[in-house]
C-alpha cells in the first residue's frame, strides 16, 4: 500500500470568493419573453436583499439584435446606486460601449473568442477584427470612468473543433493588458471544458501576467461545473460567474437546452457554503431571487438545490409515517 505524502489530501482553497451574477444580461438574453424594465429592476433589488454585489445588469448589443436587452439605459437609470456594487455592462463594440459611456457603468464587458469561428459565427468578425477596436473601446470606457474587464470566449473549448491552443487564449489576454484592462476572465463557452482544463489554464494565465486579475465564467453542458468551480478555486480565480436558475449561456449550440445554460448560481452558493469558501451571499434569500426569475421568464431553474433541496434542507427533513 501507498502511502500519502503529508498534507497531500487536503483542498488548498481560499477564504472567499467574489460571486458575479450575469442572469440580467448572459440569463435573459437567451430568454424569448421580454420583462418589463421594472422587472429587472425588481430583480437587482432581490439580488441585493441576498448579498449580490457584483451584477452584469445589462447589455448595449443592437436593439435588433437583442429586443430582450434593449433598456439597457432605463434599467442602469433605475438601479439602486451603491458604493459597496458594482455594476457591468456588455459592449459587444465601439458602438456599443459609445452607447454606455453615459449610464454610469463600473465596469465594461468586451468578448473575445479565442476561437475564431466561434467569433465569425457569433459577432461576424474575426477574433483579429474584434481586437483591432480593442483599443478604442479602453479609451471610451476610461473617459467615461468605467473598468474595462475582457472576457475570453472558448478559452479553452471551442464547438466543431475541440481543445482550444493555449497560444490563442494567450493572444486575447495579451492584448487585453496591452490595453489596461482591470481583469479578464476565461470563459467556459461550450461546457464541454474540464476542471484538468480550467485549473491548467488558469494558472498559466496567472503564471504570464501576475498581476492581472483572472475570473471564471462557468457553463453547465457536461455537468462539470461544480468541478471547474473547485478547479478554478484551487488555481486562485479572482472571481467565478454564473446565473440566476442556469438561464442563458450558448443556447445556439446543439443539444438539450435543459443543459446549455449558465451554471446555476444557487449551486455555486451552496458548493461554496459546503466548502467553507465565503461568498456574502445568504443561499436562502437567494432562492428568492431564482423563484421569481422563473415567475417572471417562465423557465424553471436547472439547479440542483432547486430540485434536490439543500444540505440544510435534508438536514431537516422527516422520514414519512409508516404507520
């Protein structure tokens, strides 16, 4: 028999973890209904009554593209204004974040596939192309006094491909520190990446640029999220993402739509609470905001604590009478 070397089967993980919720921009942009803007007004007060204080709230895609997402200023014109939270908005490009500079956005969200179909499919422009404006859209958020944060599409997976070269990945966050930005995070597009994937690619982004802050943004496809968020944790993501009741992600991939979504941010809460890994964020009064969302989209959520319960849930629970 093998012996463990001393401390080899502990977890290494940190003493919190910022939580960002994209249900209001990633979530509903996938969604067909279109909610009223004091809906998702409605929504931000929820997810600030649970603990929430990072939102990607809107998105200033075209109207045309996005009707879902189109009072992107009526709704940052709405929100509860806060020193403690930090708002983002998507800017898809230099038209885009034109649009946002005068909403008051903390933060502007740029996306960059690292593959380059993927974005000829999705933005109808090369990755090349994308990074080519990259520079503008830095200047346009630091005069409106915005961070600019760059997200990484198929960080690590692309669709009709497979394993995503590192060298790519590399070149998306490279050019995002050439052009200040505040962090990247990498994104796991497909839910098809692996927690050997995430944690790997993590660290070597850490290891090329130290001082950047790296987030996690977390698909569901193949169920390893839950295990890309340890990943992630254990590789010292800066931040992880994921969305009210699992809504939005990719949902023009191909597949069971039940399992193409966001991570589900409720199971995030609760695997972060069963690790000892602190979020700020009260599982209970969240659910809250999970069972209106559903009210309100008429998608129910495809959390595992929706429809298991929580530890805490179980915990309680009474055997039935057999008498």
């Amino acid at each position: 028999m093998t012996s463990l070397p001393p401390g080899a089967g502990a977890l290494t993980l940190p003493t919190s973890v910022r939580l960002v919720e994209v249900g209001l921009r990633d979530g509903l942009q996938a969604v067909s209904r279109v909610l009223r803007t004091q809906d998702k007004v409605e929504l931000v007060h929820l997810l600030l009554e649970a603990g929430v204080r990072e939102i990607e709230a809107v998105s200033f895609a075209h109207p045309r593209v996005l009707p879902q997402l189109a009072d992107a200023a009526e709704v940052m014109a709405a929100v509860p204004r806060r020193a403690d939270v930090t708002y983002r908005g998507l800017v898809p490009n230099l038209r885009g974040a034109q649009r946002a500079a005068d909403c008051g956005l903390d933060e502007m969200v740029v996306v960059v596939s690292a593959d380059d179909t993927v974005s000829l499919k999705n933005q109808r422009r090369t990755t090349e192309e994308v990074l080519a404006e990259l520079p503008e859209i830095a200047r346009v958020a630091e005069a409106a006094g915005s961070r600019l944060v760059v997200a990484v599409a198929c960080a690590f997976f692309a669709p009709a491909r497979g394993p995503v070269p590192a060298a790519e990945r590399d070149l998306v966050v490279d050019a995002a520190v050439d052009v200040g930005a505040s962090g990247v995070y990498l994104a796991a597009t497909s839910g098809e990446e692996t927690p050997r994937e995430m944690h790997e690619g993590l660290i070597a982004t850490r290891r090329r640029h130290p001082d950047l802050p790296v987030g996690v943004h977390l698909h569901n496809r193949n169920g390893f999220a839950p295990a890309n968020a340890l990943a992630a944790l254990q590789a010292g993501a800066a931040w992880l993402e994921a969305s009210f009741a699992g809504l939005g992600g990719d949902m023009w991939f191909p597949g069971d739509p039940t399992v193409l979504g966001n991570a589900p941010m409720e199971d995030l809460v609760h695997l972060c609470d069963g690790l000892g890994v602190r979020t700020g964020i009260d599982l209970p009064a969240y659910l809250e905001v999970v069972r209106r969302a559903e009210a309100l989209t008429g998608i129910p959520s495809t959390s595992f604590v929706t429809r298991g319960g929580t530890r805490d849930d179980l915990a309680r629970a009474s055997w039935p009478d057999e008498s």
